[in-house]
C-alpha cells in the first residue's frame, strides 16, 4: 500500500457546494476509483484558507496514471473547475505534500 497526500484549494464561499458535489459523487467514478487500487480516499478543508487536503491510499499495483486520460475525469473535472482552482484542462491545481512524519501502530 501506498499513500499520497496532496493540497488544492477552492474559491472563496464554494465549500459548501464541494461537499454537496462530493456527497452525491458519481457511482461510475466512485467505482473507476476502486478499480484503480484505490481503497482510502479522504479530502480535509481548511475553512479559513479555502484549502483542501487530500490523502489517497491506493494498492502497490494499481491504474491512477490512468485515470486522467479518461472521458469521466474529464467529465469530473469539467463539472468541478468553477468551484475551484484549475488548468486550462479543467483538472483542479494541486500540489503534492510530501511525507514528514508517520506514526503506525500494528
């Protein structure tokens, strides 16, 4: 298993909106997730700042580079890029966070 964490933003008053899009998240992406090896996927918000942060655990082996390429991210982030921060291509600006400290226990 591995895991990413990553920051993007939303505009200012969109948090609200955000959550409702992801509580009524698409099945078929919900499922192109899964299929990807994804099996956590948790997205925080800083309220004050307007930031979002994100951590993925996903299989050693999975299909996550893929997924981009796809006619539903495109869709998907057509449906989210006027809430938030995004390229010309309508995916959201992101920037990778990397990893200072874990504490497991098993």
């Amino acid at each position: 298993m591995q895991t990413r964490a990553f920051r993007m933003n939303l505009n200012p008053g969109q948090a609200a909106e955000y959550r409702r899009r992801h509580d009524q998240i698409w099945p078929e992406l919900a499922q192109a997730l899964l299929d990807a090896g994804v099996v956590d996927y948790r997205i925080f918000l800083d309220e004050p700042a307007n930031a979002l942060f994100a951590m993925l655990t996903h299989e050693d082996l999975h299909g996550l580079d893929e997924l981009p390429g796809t006619d539903l991210m495109q869709r998907w982030w057509t449906y989210m890029h006027d809430i938030m921060p995004s390229h010309p291509d309508a995916s959201p600006i992101s920037v990778d966070l990397l990893p200072m400290f874990q504490l497991t226990h098993t």
